[in-house]
C-alpha cells in the first residue's frame, strides 16, 4: 500500500496535471476569440464607367489614410487582351480584383514586362496615397493629404515588393474598376467568405458621360474599340461614340435591376451613387458613402471635399482629378453639347435615364434653361434602411 508521503505526491502531481491543462485550454481558447475578434479587411469596389467621376469618388476614398487605394488595376488585363472584349475578359479581370483585394500582386506577374520592377509600373500609381506614404514611401506622412505629381516625382523609384507590403498594413482596400459589364461577374466575389466586399455603383448622367468622353476622346480609343468589338470598322466615326454610349447605358441598367434581385444580405452591401447627387451635396454624400464601408470622416477630409468640389475649371485629362467646380461640370453638357446630338442619345438610354432619375429635354430651349432641374430624386429604400 502507498504511504501518506506518497499519495500526497500523486496528488499534488495530479492537481498539477489538471492546472496545466486548464491553462493550456484556456491560453487556446483565448487565441481563438483574439483570432475570432481581430477585423477583418473591408473590401470596397467602386463601380462605374469612364468619365462618370469615378476617379474622383476613388479620390475620396484613396486619400482617407485607413485605405489602401488602386485605380483600375485591370487595365493592365484589357492592355494585354486589346483583340478580346470585356465579355471575355470578364474572369480575368474577376481573378486579378480578388487577388489585389487579398494583397496578393503576384497577380501582375503575368501582365509587367519581365525584368526588376518598380510600384510605379502599376497604371496610374501616383493616384494612390497610400504608395505615397509609409510602408511603401517614405517621403510623406502616411496621414496628410498627398497630390499625386508630387508623389510621382518623389516616389517612383521604390520596388515593387512595397505595393503588397503597404497593402496588408490598411484596414481597407478600395479598388475603382471601370471594366466589369454586369453585376453577375462579381457573384463569386460576393460570396466569396474570405472577402468582405461592398459596392460603391456610380453613375452618371449619359449626355455628361458623351460630352465629358469627346472632351477626352484620344484616351480612351482603345477601350472604345474593345466595348464596340468587331463592328468599329464599319461604323462611321461620328457614329462611334454612340455606340459606345448604348453599350454602357445597356451595362449600367444592367448592374442597378441585377443590385436589386440580390438576396437582402448581399443587397446591402451595394449602394447606388448618383454623380450629380455627389457633386450637389458632396459632405452629405461623402458621408453617407464613408459610413456604407465603415470610415470616419475626419475634419481635415472634409476641408479638402469641399475645396476640391469648388475649385476652377472642367478637366480635360481622362485621368486626372484636380481641383474645380464640380457643380458645372455636372452642368456643363447643357451649354456644349448640340440639341440634336443630346436627342439621340436619349432615345439609345432612355431606359436608363428613366430608370435613375434623369429627366429628357424636350427641345434645345429646355437644355439651355439651366434654371430647369433634370435630376429626379430617387426613392431607394434599401439605402435609406442603411442609413437609418
């Protein structure tokens, strides 16, 4: 039989055992609620159409310093495919979005020249404050205010590896893409559980879009050759854009009534922006937007909203947002644009215009009349639950 001394020791041995293994359980149970309660990256798409503000709205989002931000990043898919058509091109594009959501840039290896590499090989790069600031440079302070030519003067030598290294240290990444045709080719990204995605849709008034795109024809020529396809060679030029212009009313209609038949978890994480609306209440709708995707508009971005939507001038770079009154450009089809161009666009997107809310203009006297209002409000209530 043991002694006294000896079960006491068994004992104590025991009780030992059981405080071990009640601490080892414990530490892992709390490594798992640690994992369970660390944030999990927002994944913002803003999706729209050239020359309909979207590099703009990327700018309200890519100068918040909780984003990371790259400007149509698929554009070096449609620049190595340009005999294909978006259609087509649709998965690559899909593929090459989630990758760059999850900070995976290995995805340009198939779309950069071969050889060292640069972050600025990426299109339009400087647009992104955050390949501006620390991790990726560090010439500026990660939280101020950064124009992009002074970025791109100071910054364009740093290697590539520093895009995926900045990209993991945000909270959220924003991409704005101009390329997808239909909503049902972001479904898989929609449902994918390692992607936390929400859908910024922004569109414009269709006579803006043809008036602000002739402005800024020559950029776009190789994209209006892939929308249009195989029939651009045998459409008259001054009939071109027109076609162009049916093919994204068409897209555009498309993605807003597709928004709409999601089921309500995935329909919340779509919010429809109107570019007029934007540029009539930019505080308001910066707002509303920041607050969709879970960002604290801080004082210092409000200050620069609204000095950026009341500067100077209209823009005629495709890629570029400065400073000027955006209240006009929204405006400035009515004094530019011909009567009997702006009456055959409306007969090609009229569903659309019908749609979201832009009215028709019945003659040129009634385009001219700036004091007529042709913007409709809007009823949505999905989003005024979201913001309730």
């Amino acid at each position: 039989m043991p002694t006294k001394k000896t079960s006491l020791l068994l004992l104590l041995v025991f009780q030992t055992a059981l405080l071990a293994l009640f601490f080892h359980l414990s530490g892992h149970h709390l490594s798992i609620l640690s994992r369970r309660e660390e944030p999990k990256p927002v994944h913002v798409l803003v999706l729209s159409s050239w020359r309909s503000g979207s590099s703009f709205v990327g700018q309200l989002f890519g100068q918040h310093p909780d984003v990371f931000y790259l400007m149509e990043p698929a554009w070096h898919v449609w620049m190595s495919f340009t005999q294909s058509t978006p259609s087509k091109l649709h998965m690559a594009v899909r593929d090459l979005v989630r990758a760059v959501f999850q900070c995976d840039m290995s995805v340009f290896d198939a779309y950069l020249l071969p050889g060292p590499r640069k972050q600025s090989s990426l299109f339009v790069w400087e647009t992104s404050r955050a390949l501006c600031s620390p991790p990726a440079c560090s010439m500026f302070p990660r939280d101020k205010i950064i124009p992009p030519a002074h970025c791109k003067a100071l910054c364009h030598r740093e290697p590539f590896e520093v895009v995926e290294e900045a990209c993991r240290s945000y909270s959220h990444v924003v991409l704005k893409e101009v390329r997808f045709f239909n909503l049902q080719a972001l479904y898989p990204l929609l449902k994918d559980p390692s992607l936390n995605l929400h859908i910024v849709h922004l569109v414009r008034d269709p006579r803006a879009v043809l008036r602000s795109r002739e402005r800024t024809s020559g950029d776009l020529v190789v994209d209006s050759r892939m929308v249009v396809g195989q029939l651009w060679d045998h459409i008259k030029e001054e009939d071109r854009a027109f076609h162009v212009m049916r093919a994204i009313c068409e897209s555009q209609r498309e993605i807003y009534e597709a928004a709409q038949l999601l089921p309500e978890a995935l329909r919340r994480r779509y919010l429809l922006v109107r570019y007029e609306d934007l540029v009539r209440r930019p505080l308001t709708q910066t707002s509303q937007m920041y607050d969709f995707v879970g960002l604290k508009f801080l004082p210092r971005l409000q200050t620069w909203v609204q000095n950026i939507t009341q500067g100077k001038g209209l823009g005629n770079h495709a890629f570029r947002t400065n400073a000027r009154n955006a209240l006009n450009v929204s405006q400035a089809w009515r004094w530019s644009l011909p009567y009997t161009k702006v009456a055959r666009l409306q007969k090609i997107c009229a569903a659309l215009m019908n749609l979201l809310g832009y009215r028709q203009v019945l003659s040129e006297q009634e385009q001219r009349n700036l004091s007529l209002d042709l913007l409709s409000p809007l009823d949505l209530p999905e989003q005024n639950d979201r913001q309730g």
